[in-house]
C-alpha cells in the first residue's frame, strides 16, 4: 500500500489592526476558508494576533505579549481541534519577566502543542526594532513531528539564513515554513522595492533548492502607521508564496489582497529531486569547520 504523498496546505495572508480580538477572528476566518477548500495543514503569519509593534521601541507594547499556554494559544489550539487540521501559529510570548520571544506555535489535529520554535534570528533595523523586544531563540532548529508530516518552521528573519534552513533539512524537515511580517518603507521607491522583494524570494527559493525541500512563506499584507510619526509607517508586501523542491513557484498571492487558499504540494518530490541532485551526498562536512567562526581573518 502506498502512502498518500500530496498534502493541501492552507495559507492565511491577512490585514492587521489596533484591535487584538478584530485580528484573531480574522484568522480564524482565514483558517475556516482554507479547511473549507481542504486544507489539512494551515499556515498563519507572523504576528497575526497584532499589528507589527516593533515600527518602534515602546515598553508599552510588552503589554501584548501572552504565556504559552495562555489565551491566544488556547485559541487556536481550539480552532485544530474543531476542524482537524494542523495549524502553524505565530505569538508574542512572555516567557518570564524581561524575556518575551517571538514564538511559532504548532498544533496538531487533537489540539495539542506539538511544536514549538523560538526566533533565533533578531533584526535591528529602522521600523524593526526586534532586537529591543525579543530574546534571541534557544531551542535549536529542530523540526515538529506532526501527523502531516515533519515541519521545519522558522520566523521571517531566518529566512535570510542558509544555515537555519541546512539545520531544520538536515534534521529531517520536510518542509520549511516561515510565517513572515515584512514589507517596504514609506520612503523605498519602486526601483528598491523590486530589488528587496527579489531578494526576499530568491533567498527563500534557493532554500528550496539546495535542500531539495518545499518552502511554504506566509506574509502579511496592507498598511501600518508608526504610532509614533517618526516614519511614514510600513506597507506589508503580501505576496505570500509556496515553492518546490527545485525553487518552482506553485503559488503567488498579490501584494494588497487579503488570501485565505490552499496549494496541494507532493512531498514525494522531494526525493525525486534527491535523487538527481543529491547535494547531501556531495557535502564535504570534513571541510565546514569553520563556519561556526563569525568572520574568517
């Protein structure tokens, strides 16, 4: 008996507002739409229950952090249960006082956490300022075991990482998923907008490629202001997408638009793929030794 190697995987690319509980019944929504076109694993984005607070550094804003467990975790893990799916979720997590993380949060079809992974690479930018709100990960690059398979989940930044994708691959990953929250300055003109999103998506395409394994990208989509007025406020990109082992788009969703949809992906593409580029034969891991130095002198 052959197993069943297609998998519709549902991604929520959704608008974020003030209102806490407006952002999380439109996931829920989005949730509901996808098992509704068959979805069996669904991907959230980064955030989802929130705007994007880190535009600027305001210790008001730990205030929207939660444990996990907590409210927004029981939620969710509410939401697979009723509709027996496993779901990918991204929460701002207080973990003790002065250490929150940003945290991928995996439940299986039963409702329970299967999986959790910690952002392990921060950003510190102009309009991201992560590195004043999150603790940098310290629970590896280790894959969830669901009943859909195994889920190399990552957060946005990490997905400028080769070696957080080698890791989660080499760990058995069958898919890379990185729910993501980025987008352009009110000030990028068109020219650098087009480089930025082809950075994005080549990098995470060629994931796809070098570890012969679907990568599944969830962003966010429309407008949000600094609170504070010191920049015009960021406009999310969208654009989520879901890639092959061989970096072939199977899905694009627009930049603007609102998009709760499913794309099937056959898993048994990737050891096709393997078979004919086996770049884990050919890696020569007697000769990396120094990757782990930061800068080779």
């Amino acid at each position: 008996m052959e197993l069943e190697t297609k998998l519709k995987v549902g991604i929520v690319q959704q608008k974020n507002v003030e209102d806490k509980a407006t952002n999380i019944a439109k996931s829920l929504e989005g949730i509901k739409s996808c098992v509704a076109q068959g979805a069996e694993l669904v991907v959230l984005q980064e955030l989802h229950t929130g705007i994007y607070f880190c535009q600027a550094e305001d210790t008001c804003m730990f205030d929207l952090a939660e444990p996990i467990p907590g409210p927004s975790s029981d939620i969710f893990a509410n939401a697979a249960k009723e509709h027996g799916i496993v779901l990918v979720t991204s929460l701002f997590e207080k973990r003790a006082p002065g250490i929150y993380h940003n945290t991928a949060v995996i439940f299986e079809k039963d409702g329970s956490i299967v999986g959790k992974y910690r952002k392990m690479h921060i950003p510190d930018d102009p309009a991201y300022y992560e590195k004043f709100y999150f603790t940098p990960g310290d629970l590896g690059f280790k894959p969830a075991h669901t009943s859909v398979g195994k889920l190399g989940v990552l957060v946005c930044w990490d997905q400028w990482y080769p070696e957080g994708a080698r890791l989660m691959a080499l760990a058995g990953a069958e898919m890379l998923i990185y729910p993501t929250a980025i987008g352009w300055e009110s000030t990028d003109e068109q020219a650098e907008k087009d480089r930025q999103f082809g950075a994005w998506q080549i990098s995470q395409r060629g994931h796809a490629v070098a570890n012969g394994l679907p990568v599944i990208a969830v962003n966010r989509t429309g407008y949000e202001k600094d609170w504070t007025s010191v920049t015009g406020g960021i406009q999310f990109w969208g654009q989520s997408f879901v890639a092959g082992p061989q970096g072939e788009l199977l899905f694009q969703a627009p930049i603007e638009e609102e998009t709760f949809t499913v794309i099937e992906i056959d898993k048994q593409r990737t050891e096709d793929v393997r078979r004919i580029w086996p770049f884990f034969r050919d890696r020569r891991i007697d000769a990396y030794g120094d990757l782990v130095r930061r800068y080779i002198d």
